[in-house]
C-alpha cells in the first residue's frame, strides 16, 4: 500500500540495524515517536516503548531512508509522463524518502514560483520529502542565468542544467560562482552537444551491427574535465549526475586528490548493464543518456563505487509515455524509469557480486547523498527523523514493469530476475509504503 498515514509510534523489532553514519550494524530494535527517532537498543520491550503500531522486522536490513539525488517528476507541464504524486509513489516503492527533482519541466524550473509550486504540491500530497532543483540558466536556453538568489531563497536546494549541459563556460563559471557565495551545489549533466552529432547508443561495435549513429565517451569526457577545473577555480561544489566512463572515474579521483569539491554519482543501469546487452537495435527502453557504454567502463565504475571515489547510487528515474518510445532508437526520447528497481539492482549487481557491503549500500544510497546535500539525514540515530527503509534481502523475484507506482513503463529490467526487495518505507515517522 501505499499512504499519507499519520505519524503515531512504531517500534521496529530485530531488523538488522545499518546506519553508515555511526557504523551501527547490529540487530536491534528501533522505537520511532512521532517524526523522529526516539531510541534504539536490543529488545526494547513494548510496555517501556508502547507503540500504536509493530512492525517485525525479523531478517530485514533496516536504513535510513534512500535519497535521489536525480529524478524526473516531469510536473508541472509534462504529467502524462509523471507527476509529483505519482513520482512520490514510486520513489516510496523502492524506498525512497527524500528525493531532488531535476528542472527540464515544461516551464523549466527556473525561477522561484516554479520552486514553491513544487513544493507545495509535495506537501500538501503528504508521502516523501521532494526538494526542487532549479536550472542554471532561463528556460535552459544556455543564453542568460536564471533567478540564482530567487531560487534559493525559495527552497531550492540545488542548480542543475539537467537534460544538457551549460556550453557557454563563461556563463556557467558565473553560475558556479552564485552557487558559491549561496553554498549550494552544481549538478552537472556532462555532455559536450556538439559531439553528440545526432548519437543514439554508444559508439562501439554494437553501434555499427545495428547501424546507429554512436555517442562517444569523449561526449561525457570532455565537459567533466572542463567542470572539475572550472570548479577548481571557483570553488563551488560540484556533483556529476549519471557518470558512465572509465576517464571520468579517473579524473574524479584526481580531483578528490587535489582537494576538489567533487562529487559523483552513478546509476543502477550504467553499472549493471553494458551496450552488449542491447540485443535489439530498435528496443528503445535501451536508450539512454548517458548510454549504456562498453563492458571495460562499466567494470571501471563498479570499481570507482568500491574505492569510494564514486560515492553516491542515483536512479536518473526518467519516464515517459509508452506511444514516446514506441518509435525507432534515433527519434525516441532518452531516458528509463529507476525508482523501483534500484535498491534490487544495486543489492544484486553489487552486494551479492561482492562490489559493496549491506552497509556501504545504505552509504551510497542514503548517508552520502545526505553528504554531497550537507543534509542532517541519512542516519538512524535517536533525535533523528524517523526516515528508514526495511529491506528483504532474501527475497528474490522478477522485475514487472506492470507493478511500477511509476506512470513510466520504460525499463530494460522488465523480466529481470532481482534479489532483495524494499517492503517498507517509513517517512517522517509515516508509513509512506509497505508491501
């Protein structure tokens, strides 16, 4: 189900308690009162913590709540894609409690009216928390900054080109500088256009078998290196979206060893996919940006996410109308849905593949995203908020598109066999989602 429930107390009993924060990873119980966390201890008894509501979570993980750092709710202007409630669902589904929506909205998310549209939406639709990013530039033209100061000043937490990049690097070294003074981060979609050159797929063999025109790595290269020094010069913070090259694991690493503020994330189907799987040339739920790149890359960013040099799992959840992708690869729109596959992915692909622990999957999922924020979340502590996820680790089953929460149908995962499984999603103390 899922639900604005009403806050209450519940207390959470034998879950595997995973909190990255403090390095917790032990069975216990967690005694939730109201929106926070109210204590945590082994075998709290029911009559010292008297709960409206029990819930057993006997061979469960219990994390804090995941954040995305990178969806598409496509509200307003484009709601037959997705909206805020629909968008609030889905993220609830894969145990999602705190989310930041990108600005390619329709009109773009440019200016503060826009920001507290969103917001009020969210709230008023009580299920998660949903922070609206705004565009670095007027209508996502690249010709003129948008209201920076308006923006913040309205909520937003963060500035995002997302859907392209700023190519103008003098405009966009202003907008980090803004971004600076207002102690908030760039999201950077790294994409030089004038390479992409009409791509639809990776450039490699797969490409030519199927006679479509390739994107490069360069495509992605290229603006990633110019971001990073532009940030080393300004000092904003800078966090890349969606990375999917083996150079841009490296020269993140190089810049974290020169004291950059850098960041990055990747998703889901750039470290469990590679452009080998694309079997059908015309299958457009393959079609991504970044694509789906080559076997080396993907191996280089699960290595990049075991070293820790990318620190943060983000979904790029991006749907759109089946009759959109029901076309050829080169006219259909980019994108695939994350939400609800992406804690089963991430717990298949890299915890069982022996990539990452049950806890540096909480880590990469919820505390360093709350990180790359500087967000008070991500973290099951009493005093807390009450933001956890309860997760089955042993549950396997097949990934079907029909169940999706998500207006957006279009996955490559439809059919895919997935082991772990979000149950229960508790936001604010609310029990925003259970199976």
């Amino acid at each position: 189900m899922e639900g604005k429930g009403e806050a209450m107390t519940t207390l959470i009993k034998g879950g595997r308690v995973l909190n990255p924060a403090t390095g917790m990873d032990q069975i216990a119980d967690v005694f939730i009162e109201g929106n926070k966390v109210a204590a945590i201890g082994t075998n709290l008894a029911e009559k010292e913590c008297p709960a409206d509501k029990v819930i057993h979570a006997e061979g469960l993980f219990v994390m804090p709540g995941f954040i995305d750092l990178h969806v598409h709710f496509r509200d307003p202007g484009l709601t037959q894609k997705e909206d805020i409630v629909s968008g609030m669902a889905a993220a609830a589904r894969g145990g999602y409690t705190t989310v930041l929506a990108m600005p390619n909205t329709k009109p773009t998310a440019d200016c503060a009216g826009i920001i507290q549209y969103v917001h009020d939406k969210a709230e008023k639709n009580k299920c998660i928390h949903v922070f609206q990013v705004g565009a670095i530039t007027k209508g996502q033209a690249g010709e003129e900054l948008a209201d920076i100061e308006g923006m913040a000043a309205a909520g937003c937490p963060a500035l995002s080109e997302d859907g392209k990049s700023v190519m103008n690097a003098n405009l966009y070294r202003e907008a980090m500088k803004k971004a600076k003074e207002l102690d908030i981060p760039i999201l950077a979609h790294c994409e030089d256009i004038n390479l992409v050159n009409g791509g639809c797929m990776n450039k490699d063999e797969k490409a030519e078998e199927f006679g479509l025109p390739g994107i490069s790595n360069s495509v992605e290269d290229v603006i990633v290196a110019r971001d990073i020094l532009l940030a080393k010069e300004t000092g904003a913070r800078l966090h890349l979206c969606h990375c999917s090259t083996a150079d841009s694991v490296k020269m993140v690493a190089k810049a974290k060893q020169e004291g950059i503020l850098v960041t990055a994330e990747v998703c889901p189907h750039h470290f469990t996919l590679s452009s080998d799987d694309i079997t059908d040339g015309s299958d457009t739920n393959f079609k991504m940006n970044p694509p789906l790149r080559t076997k080396s890359d993907v191996e280089a960013l699960k290595q990049g996410l075991k070293d820790g040099i990318m620190e943060v799992i983000s979904t790029d959840h991006a749907p759109h109308t089946e009759e959109e992708k029901n076309t050829t690869m080169q006219k259909a729109p980019f994108g695939i849905v994350g939400s609800e596959t992406a804690a089963s992915l991430t717990y298949t692909e890299l915890v069982l593949g022996n990539i990452y622990t049950p806890m540096q999957m909480a880590a990469a999922m919820s505390y360093h995203p709350a990180q790359v924020m500087r967000w008070d979340k991500g973290d099951i502590q009493p005093g807390k908020a009450a933001d956890i996820v309860l997760f089955d680790p042993s549950i396997t089953y097949r990934i079907d598109k029909y169940q999706f929460a998500s207006k957006g149908k279009n996955t490559p995962f439809h059919g895919r066999e997935v082991t772990g499984k979000v149950v229960c999603t508790i936001c604010d103390g609310r029990v925003v989602y259970e199976a």
